[in-house]
C-alpha cells in the first residue's frame, strides 16, 4: 500500500460525514458506481482531483451551516428537506450550490447533515442566547 493510499480513509471518512452515497462520489467523478464505491471502501485510491473536489464541497457545507444559521438569526423557523439530489437541485436552495467536480451542484447528504447541524445548535442552551426551536419538513416535490 502506497504512502498516499494510506490517507484515503480520510476522505472516505469525509464522504460518510457529509451522507455522500457512492452514486455521488461517481458523479463527482465521472465514472461508475462500482469504482466509487472501491474507493469508498479503500480498495482503490482517491483520484486528485476528487480529493479536491471533496474539500471544496466541504468550504461549500460549512458555508450553508452559516447562511442556515444566519437565516435562524433573521427569524426563519422551518426549513425544507429534499428527497433527492434531483429535488434539491430544482428548488431555490439548489440553485446556489456551485458544481462540485464533474457534477452540478447540490447533494441532499451534505444538506441534510447542515441542517442538522442548525437544528441542534438551534436547539441549544447558551452561546449567548436561548433556544429557537426550528423545524425540518420534508419538501413537495417540484412538478
């Protein structure tokens, strides 16, 4: 095993963090599900130009956590959660989200795991201020 392949346990890591299903890392990367989920599963390595692709969508998601809680801050209490990548892309939300590799924009894993993130840091005591209960509610689907 090669010093570099060593390291792709990180970024499989980071693709589990941000609820990357091996669909998206193949679309990230233009190839097949079967190799993504290679490299998912450390039998293949990360290609370079995926590794920075996938720090590049994790800027992205930290940048939604922000502009999520800065819309709590602004009085927003419900927000929408989309069922595919297909829904999100069509919503407004989705129309942000810069391409990330050889894929548009906009993956439900990383949403759905920053809203999260907003929901509990939403719900939470201190920081300087109360608790602002917030929904997640599933989202219609576009017609």
């Amino acid at each position: 095993m090669d010093g570099q392949h060593r390291h792709d346990a990180a970024y499989a890591t980071m693709c589990s963090y941000l609820g990357l299903s091996a669909r998206d890392v193949a679309e990230i990367g233009g190839f097949t599900d079967r190799f993504a989920r290679d490299i998912l599963a450390g039998r293949k390595s990360f290609p370079q130009d995926i590794k920075v692709a996938l720090f590049k969508l994790f800027k992205d998601y930290k940048t939604i956590i922000e502009a999520l809680k800065a819309e709590v801050r602004a009085g927003e209490r419900v927000f929408y959660i989309y069922r595919t990548n297909e829904q999100l892309r069509a919503s407004p939300v989705g129309h942000i989200w810069p391409a990330v590799g050889k894929a548009d924009g906009g993956f439900v894993g990383p949403y759905r795991s920053a809203a999260f993130e907003v929901y509990q840091w939403a719900g939470e005591i201190g920081h300087g201020r109360s608790p602002t209960p917030i929904s997640l509610i599933f989202a219609e689907t576009p017609r």
